[in-house]
C-alpha cells in the first residue's frame, strides 16, 4: 500500500485561506481517521500547529498537511480535496483503500 497522501490545487487554496484567516504561523491541515460515522471510520480535519514524532507530513505549493501512521494505513494513495457545491463546501477524501461511503462521504469502510 502506498504511503502518499496528494493535495488538490483546490484542498491547498482553501487550506491556505484558512490558514490566513487563523493568524497563526506554522499551522497545518491534520488529517485523520477515527472509528465511528454510518460507515465504520470517518475523517477528521483540523488545523493543527503541532508536529507528532509518529506524524507523517505531505506538502504542495508551500501547504502542509500532516497525519500520523496509524491513519495513513487508511489514507494511502489518497488525494484531499476541496469541494464547492450548491448545498455547501467541504473537504473530502478520494481514497483507492475505501469499499463504501455514505451518502455524506465524511465517513467509510475498508
């Protein structure tokens, strides 16, 4: 399995706003994954300015996103992206090792 995790030119514009919009130097988009949703495990997003030794940190156009190893068991060969619809805007994973979402997509089994 891989161990990549891609950022979209979408994902990283919004994370970057976000980021402005924080103040705060040196923060990050953590990215990960916990039991729970309708589907098994979900996706948690959150801007973070700490740095875990188990971290694993992947980065475009100067934007950071880090996740520690356990969820990147999970996430591997995954792209973050950025979604802007009608009924709202959202991150959302593209992830090769999900069998099934649900209908919301915030959450998945293997």
């Amino acid at each position: 399995m891989s161990e990549t995790l891609t950022i979209s030119d979408s994902a990283a514009k919004r994370i970057s706003d976000l980021i402005e919009a924080e103040g705060t130097p040196g923060m990050r988009l953590r990215v990960s994954v916990s039991g729970g949703g309708c589907s098994g495990f979900q996706y948690g997003f959150g801007l973070d300015d700490q740095k875990n030794d188990d971290d694993l940190v992947f980065t475009k156009d100067g934007i950071e996103i880090i996740t520690d190893e356990m969820s990147i068991g999970f996430l591997g060969g995954s792209e973050l992206d950025f979604v802007e619809e009608m009924i709202g805007s959202y991150f959302a994973m593209k992830n090769p090792n999900a069998s099934s979402t649900c209908g919301c997509g915030s959450s998945f089994s293997v």
